[in-house]
C-alpha cells in the first residue's frame, strides 16, 4: 500500500516511491528510495521536502497521512539503471583529473576530423571514414575510462568555428548520455559517428544564410531546413555507413509531439539515436555564442530543456538522464555562493548534484582572488558550510571560466 505522509513521520527503513519538490530543488535524481537512511531523511528536510509517498509493507504499521491530500509530484522515472561504478573488465574508472589529458587530445582530434569531413564534402570528395572511425573510437575508450571528463569538455566554444565544436560537442554529449544509458561499446561508436556527422549536410547550405544575424525569413528558413535530408544524402552514399548512423543527421530536429521537421514524426516512430540527437543537440546550440543571439549558461539552458520535455517537445526520461550526466551545475558554471562569493564549477559529482567541486576565483568583496581556492562542497565542515546560491551569466560577471579549468588552449 502506497500513503502520502508528512516528512517528520519518515522513519528509517521506510521504502520512498515520491517526494513532493521537482528536482530543481533537492540533489536527487532518483525520488525512490528503498530503505531511507537517517541521514537522507535529514537531506530531504534540508531540501525542504515537506511530505513523501511511502510503501507501507507492514499492514499492522500506523502512520498518519498527510492532511493535504494534492501533492505536486515528480513523475516516476523509473529505477536507477546509471553507469557502474566499474569499467567492463571490473577495474574502476581513471580518476577525473587522470583521464582529463588524453579527453582533451582526443577533442582536439575530433574537432580536426569533422573539419577534414566537411572540406571533403565541399569539395565533392568522400568523407575519410578511417578518420572518422578512428576518432571516434578514441572517444569512446575515452568514455568507457571516465565517463566525465570528455562531457566536461563540451563547454568549449569557438564562435568563429562554431559548426566545427557544436558537431564535436554533441557526439561527446550524446556518447556520454549513451553511456549513462548503458551503450555497449559497439552502440556507442554507432551514436559516436552518426552525431559528430549530424550536421554535415550545412555545408550544401549557402553561407549567406548559414551565417544571416538575425531571423530567418520564410523562405531562407525552407532552405535551412534542407540542411536535414542534404547530410542524410551524404551520409547513405558513404561507404559503411548503414541507417543506424544516419538517424541522428535525419532526426535531430524531430520532437516527440510531430511538431519538428522534416517529417513530423512523432516519438513513436524515432529512433533512439535521433531522441538523444534532439537533446545534446539543443543544449549545445543554445549554450553557444552565435551571430544571432549570446549563449545560454548552462543552468538555464537545462532548466530550458526541461520545460519543453515537460511540454512534449523532448523525450523527458532521456532529458532527466541527460541532466545527470552534465549535472544541475555544469563544469564551467560560474556561481555565486551563500557567501557572497564567485566561483566557476570545476568538476560535477553524479551523486550529489548540487554539490560540485568549484573553484573560488572572488571574494564575497567581489575582488578577483590573486590565488583561486579550491572547494569540494561535499566535503567542508559543518559550522558555516558554502553552497551555491545563484548561476551568473559569464559574459555579465566578466569571468572567463576557460581560464581556471584549462592548462592548455584547444
């Protein structure tokens, strides 16, 4: 039997199925909890939970239910099915900082890749698929050994060669979200290839309109859209590429309710390529500087996301997912803290969401600190502990995250 109860009847033990805060609010991704802890009782009062929705095995137990019977939920998602905590052979993952390196050679890489692929089709030459495969497969290791560091990665943007890093960007992003899914090896190198090559078919589209600042007319915005069946043109007469790889190019403007294009399909008839195309491809062309707009930061860019799967737009259990692999502040969010001071997210912890590692680049003063502090919000001590307050816009609060997190220009 299922009851609605008030947060202070919560006992340890309990098995959770609901609380009554999205997830905007607490560091949970997963509101089902079998066995609650102490501990996680007093997580979810601090997160201002105010009532839960228990299991009640024991009929011969008595809990009072909750006066107010209409609770605004979360929609179930679902058991815990994320990554391991071990690779496939049963070692453990290559620490964050250790697997950072060789992710940002393999970028570097990529990004040269998909500009040798474009070239290639300008000029009415084949597409290298070694390249492409080889890179590709270099991602993948990459994912397999941390499943962070390469995803950490995506906010790196170029406005002068924006199509070059959003098409990196959103293979990486989408290879993470596979891995979070569960891809094998075989099934992350497929969504691998096929997103980094999602946009190939822009290179048919004439740069005028490519490029235009501002709104597209009637007309102009018809022939971008043909960007979508030129790539799938492209790629379906590309040796070894079977549809399985061209579904991201045909169905990352699709949406689940039939208003995308080109077909109007809706989600029944997509893939699960071209769903997770959809999401990674959003997210990196809203968060990216473009001629005709600034980009989003990446808080609000996922708050955003989860508004229009809420509205039909987007897979919403693949956006949830999504948001767990980035996390709710993703690397190179800059944060102002309880305290007053700024600071610019350096690693995201899976587990505890709103907790990341930051670094401390100004003082509650707002001076800028001769030598950033280091802090992992988890681990501070308990009189005055520092958490994160507000996101801050990078271009406003006149802070370059790229030079706190980077050693090296990519």
């Amino acid at each position: 039997m299922k009851k609605w109860i008030d947060i202070d009847k919560l006992q340890p033990g309990m098995r959770i199925e609901k609380i009554d805060r999205s997830w905007l609010s607490t560091p949970f991704f997963r509101h089902r909890s079998a066995g609650i802890s102490a501990e996680r009782i007093e997580q979810l009062k601090a997160c201002g939970v105010r009532s839960v929705e228990v299991v009640i095995e024991d009929q011969t137990v008595q809990v009072e239910p909750v006066v107010e019977e209409k609770i605004e939920s979360e929609p179930d998602h679902g058991t815990d099915d994320s990554i391991p905590s071990t690779k496939a052979d049963g070692t453990p993952p290559v620490p964050f900082e250790e697997e950072l390196p060789a992710a940002r050679q393999v970028y570097k890489a990529a990004k040269t890749v998909i500009h040798g692929a474009m070239q290639d089709v300008r000029l009415g030459r084949a597409v290298n698929m070694d390249a492409v495969n080889q890179v590709v497969s270099d991602m993948t290791e990459s994912v397999f050994r941390n499943p962070d560091a390469l995803a950490s990665l995506s906010r790196l943007k170029r406005f002068d060669e924006y199509t070059f890093y959003h098409s990196v960007n959103t293979s990486l992003l989408a290879m993470s979200l596979g891995r979070e899914l569960g891809f094998d090896q075989g099934a992350l190198h497929q969504i691998g290839v096929g997103t980094l090559l999602h946009d190939i078919g822009k290179v048919k589209i004439p740069v005028e309109i490519l490029n235009k600042p501002g709104r597209f007319e009637a007309h102009e915005m018809e022939i971008m859209k043909q960007h979508v069946m030129r790539g799938v043109e492209v790629l379906s007469g590309t040796t070894g590429l079977t549809e399985i790889y061209w579904k991201p190019a045909m169905e990352h403007h699709e949406r689940v309710d039939g208003s995308g294009y080109p077909f109007h399909r809706m989600k029944d008839d997509l893939s699960q390529f071209g769903l997770i195309a959809a999401v990674v491809d959003i997210y990196d062309a809203i968060t990216s500087d473009r001629c005709y707009h600034k980009g989003r930061p990446a808080h609000d860019a996922l708050q955003y996301l989860y508004l229009i799967s809420l509205k039909g737009h987007l897979d919403p259990d693949l956006v949830q997912r999504f948001i767990r692999v980035v996390g709710v502040f993703p690397v190179g969010s800059v944060v102002e803290l309880n305290t007053g001071e700024v600071a610019v997210v350096r690693r995201v912890c899976r587990e505890a969401p709103l907790e990341p590692l930051i670094v401390i680049v100004k003082s509650a003063g707002n001076m800028l600190l001769s030598s950033p502090l280091e802090c992992d919000l988890r681990q501070q001590a308990e009189s005055s502990p520092r958490a994160i307050a507000s996101v801050q816009d990078p271009h406003s609060s006149g802070i370059n995250p790229s030079v706190y997190l980077d050693k090296e220009p990519l």
